[in-house]
C-alpha cells in the first residue's frame, strides 16, 4: 500500500505536520525538537484504528499523549493519509479527529471521512462521512455517500464497515484496516544477536513486534526468501567494503538442556539456536557478529527489520538517527542502498546530523523551524528554493547539512532565512 502523505495534529507537542513520504524522506531539527514525537504520532494514529472501541477510550484518556503545550492545549486529535493505486482508485484519503478527555465535550470521536477518486480527471467521492453522532456510507455504486448507519462515540466507521460482506468498497475498507507501520527509536543491538535459547509461545519469525533476534530470522528468510537474503547480504558488502560473506549456523538444543528448559504459558524453549559469523578479508577465520563493531550490527539489523517490513506488507517504517555508530564517510552509500530497499515500504528517517543530510535530496528534507513556543512544527523545504540552498551553502563555503544546522542555531536572521526556504 503506498501512503503519499500523513497529516497529524493534536498530539503531544505536534501541530499540524504534514508530511509526504518519498521513497527516504528525513525529519531534520535540533535535539529534543519533536521528530520522535511525530512518529510516534503515527504509530498512535494507526492503533487506534486497530484498537477496539474500549481501548480506544482509553487511548482518548491518555495523558501522555495529550497536548501539554499551552499553544495547543485543546487542540483534537487528528490523523489523515492518503493512498495511492489501492484497489483499482486512483486515491483515498482517510481521516478522523477526536476531542481528549480534557476537552469539554470529551473524549469523543468528532470526524470522520474516506475520499475516494478513481482517476485523475475525478473529483473525490465521499464513501464514508460522520458528525459526532451519525455516520453515512456508500451503499452502492451509484448512490450517494447517504446511507445512515449507527455509531458510539468510541467507534469507527472503518471498523464497522468491515463487517459488511456485501459492500462494494469492502477490500479497501479491510486494507485501511489492517495498514502496518514500524517505528523503532533506537534499533538498540545489545539483544538482537544473543543466542536465543527461550521463544514466547506464539513467537512468529517474521513478527516485527517482536524482538528481532537477527541471526535465527536472517536462517529462515535465507531458507524462504533467498533472494532476500542475498540483497541483505550484498547491501551489506557494499557499505562495509571489508567484509566478503557472512553465514549463518544452526545448532541444535542439546536434550539435557532442553529438559531443563522453561515450560510455562509465557515461554518454551527453542529447537534450534543460531549464531552468525562475519567473514572480513583480512582475518584468516570467520569471526562471531559480537566482534563486529556497533555500527556493523546496526546496519544488519536495520537491512533485516526493513526486509521484515516487506514481508509483511508494512507502508512505512521510521528510522531514529541511522546515521549512529557509522564513520560519516560511508553514509552517503549506506543512504544509496538503504533507498534500493525502500521499494514497497517507504522509509522516513529523523537526524540531527548534518552529516547524513548531506546525502539527501534537499526536496525530501522537512526542516523543524525553532521557535519559541514549544510547538514542533515540521516544513518541506521548497523545490524553487532548492538551487538557492545549495549556492547559498556553497557560498559559506558549507555542505547543506552543516549550512542547516548552523542556521538553526542561529539567531532571528538566520531562522528567517530558513523560513525563505521552507513552504
């Protein structure tokens, strides 16, 4: 499913960000700005549409997420994407909003709407519309988006709908649904390549909820999807040009230590363990993953989480700061190779690096303007303004990133001169 763009307001320091999802689009700002913030954002968007409607009251009750900020204190919850080329439409835009608890009337779920065109020469037809307390759908092709249908102020037109099995917009109705994206802040690897002796009972390989442990999940694509594996494989060769192979070794769990294994509703103990060994052209031997650097176990685990992503249809996975850990000469092709994988999966990443901004497409950078009010509030930089960035910086004598960066800690002339560049 391709998202063109996520629009969100309300949320924690967040007021009203849009932001339209290239193949790599980055969130720039300085430190404790709001990047997180936005993508967590959407990561609460989306599970709401998931969550059933006592969790959604929930969800609407949460304090920490609610705007704090006295610029947006009674702001509403709002969340809107767009999708392109799903089943047969051209576009759908699906929103909603809904008033906090700390709001008068709250919580409630206030909007609600999905657009629909079906080429590029239509307007958009509503197919589903809804005030607080009535809800309207389009029954049939050649109907109005009039047919009335009751709804709870903690429930969703778009999780009602999916019940109807005759509805002739029922396949887009299930793909809003059951729409997936992965955020991860830290893509920590202190656990991800320990051996994994104990699985939670339902674990599933391909689960990226679940802790990624990479070498036993890079054994199974290997076996399922090997094309995938060789493209994780050789992305990594290409960014670290002093590594030749790596192999995965299973092991079997030797029976004594199986008998004694946890057996309980929560865990059981693996059949096999798995270890992962790096092959680098100046060592006589292979070596354990645990001797790479961090850098090396990021970017694996990062190719492995983005390939996960693929495998399971996910629209979009966020990446906090890929940039750490990594000598600041081979980004521009860690960014080159990360871009060949972000086919099917958009990818966003947040930094506060000018070092791997130097790498992006100025026209995919959405710049966080500084401001004095504590509002997070996130502005493409404008494709007419982007040959003017680039000689300006060349004219300091600066790469873009630096240029920036030195522009946003700067003073009121500078923070100007950012805005003249932004939309």
């Amino acid at each position: 499913m391709n998202i063109k763009y996520i629009k969100l307001d309300g949320f924690r320091n967040i007021a009203n960000v849009s932001i339209n999802t290239e193949s790599i689009t980055s969130l720039l700002s300085i430190n404790s700005y709001g990047k997180s913030n936005f993508l967590n954002g959407i990561i609460f968007g989306i599970n709401f549409i998931h969550a059933i409607p006592n969790y959604k009251t929930n969800m609407m009750k949460d304090d920490a997420y609610k705007p704090i900020n006295k610029e947006l204190y009674l702001n509403n919850f709002s969340f809107e994407m767009e999708l392109l080329n799903i089943h047969g439409f051209t576009s759908a835009i699906y929103g909603y909003s809904f008033a906090w608890e700390n709001n008068i009337d709250g919580p409630e779920i206030i909007t609600e709407y999905l657009k629909v065109k079906e080429n590029d020469s239509q307007k958009y037809t509503y197919f589903i519309k809804r005030d607080k307390k009535s809800g309207f759908y389009k029954s049939s092709v050649s109907s109005s988006c009039t047919k009335k249908m009751k709804i709870e102020n903690n429930e969703l037109l778009i999780n009602k709908l999916s019940a109807y099995d005759n509805l002739y917009f029922l396949d887009l109705i299930k793909d809003i649904n059951n729409i997936n994206v992965y955020v991860d802040s830290h893509f920590n690897t202190n656990e991800e390549y320990n051996i994994q002796m104990f699985l939670q009972r339902n674990y599933s390989d391909y689960n990226l909820n679940e802790t990624t442990n990479v070498p036993r999940i890079l054994f199974k694509i290997k076996k399922d999807y090997p094309d995938k594996y060789d493209l994780i494989v050789n992305t990594l060769k290409d960014i670290f040009s002093f590594i030749k192979d790596i192999k995965v070794v299973e092991f079997g769990v030797n029976k004594e230590i199986l008998a004694l294994g946890i057996n309980n509703e929560q865990f059981v103990t693996a059949n096999n363990i798995y270890q992962l060994y790096v092959l680098e052209e100046n060592l006589n031997e292979p070596v354990e993953i645990s001797n790479m650097s961090d850098g090396v176990r990021r970017v694996l685990l990062i190719l492995t989480t983005l390939v996960l992503a693929q495998i399971n249809h996910y629209s979009l996975i966020a990446i906090e700061e890929p940039e750490n850990s990594l000598n600041p000469k081979i980004l521009q092709r860690y960014l080159a190779t990360l871009n060949s994988f972000a086919k099917n999966t958009k990818i966003i990443i947040t930094s506060h690096s000018p070092y791997l901004i130097n790498y992006m497409n100025p026209s995919n950078i959405y710049i966080g303007l500084p401001n004095n009010k504590g509002v997070a509030i996130f502005k493409k930089i404008k494709d007419k303004s982007i040959d003017k960035l680039l000689l300006d910086a060349k004219n300091m004598d600066m790469l873009v990133g630096d240029y920036l960066f030195s522009l946003m800690s700067g003073d009121d002339t500078d923070l100007k001169t950012i805005d003249n560049y932004v939309e």
